[in-house]
C-alpha cells in the first residue's frame, strides 16, 4: 500500500489527502482509491493551482467509512471513493473559484458549500471526478441544508 509521503501528482501529496482531526485510521483500502485520488488531483486540484499559480488548501480529501461517519458526511459520499476534495485557493473568492471549475474543467459535481453571501473568502469548493462525469452544479449556503441547482451567490 503507498505512503504517506507518495506524491498523487506534481503538487499533491496522500498525506494532504488523507488528513483528518478525527483521530481515526484515514488510508485508502484499496488501489482503486487511490487511482481515484491520482485522477482528482490531476484532473481537478493541478489545473486549479496552475490557474492561480498559489497552493491549494485542502480541507478534506479521502475519508475512510469511519472517517466519513464521524465527521456526519452522506453514507454515499464520494469522499470514500477518494473522487471528492474540500478546497480553497488562499486569497481567492470561492465563488470566483467555482465559476471558473464549472466553466473551465471536466467533473462530476461542484458544489459552493458554506458559503456567506458578502464574504468572499466563506466555505468552500467541493468538486468530484468520476469516470462518467455528470457536471452537477450546486450552491449550500452557511446555517442551511438546502441545496440550490447552479452557482449562486444567493438564496432566491
């Protein structure tokens, strides 16, 4: 199985990926993870840094089912695939950030999640990469549960 110190692409490495405050035991199980870790990292965190040529912060990559459930994510969640990442770009709008994934980039689902309207620099970008790619945008502000279809930087 890889090490923690295995780069997954030019500018990512699995300990990044897998680093959780839970305390619990967060490596992939299996190769097919990690191969999915490989494809989001290329396919989706190395065009974001290129783009804005600053580092990528991650705030939740890969989690193991026990990981996931402690930290309350959805039983499906693509997180335990390792097809899902949590990020911002520092000093970045993610907003700005998530018009620019959602025009520019292939992916499975992108989601402005967190976010306050006013404060640009609120929440964070979630966005997956999976072989058979649907393009779901979504907008979850801060205080609800609700999902709105698109990028919005408000609730209608």
């Amino acid at each position: 199985m890889a090490s923690n110190t295995d780069r997954l692409s030019k500018h990512f490495t699995l300990r990044e990926m897998t680093t959780t405050s839970s305390g619990l035991l967060n490596q992939p199980a299996s190769p097919q993870v990690l191969d999915n870790l490989r494809s989001l990292c290329s396919q989706i965190l190395e065009p974001v840094r290129a783009h804005y040529e600053r580092p990528v912060i991650i705030h939740s990559g890969y989690r193991s089912p026990d990981v996931n459930k402690a930290v309350g994510g959805s039983s499906a969640s693509q997180h335990v695939k390792g097809e899902a990442v949590d990020f911002h770009v520092s000093g970045h709008s993610v907003y700005d950030l998530a018009i620019w994934i959602s025009n520019t980039l292939d992916y499975d689902q992108l989601i402005l999640e967190n976010f306050l309207p006013g404060i640009p620099t609120s929440g964070w970008v979630h966005c997956s990469f999976a072989r058979n790619n649907r393009g779901q945008d979504l907008t979850k502000f801060k205080g609800s549960k609700m999902y709105h279809p698109g990028i919005i930087l408000k609730p209608e």
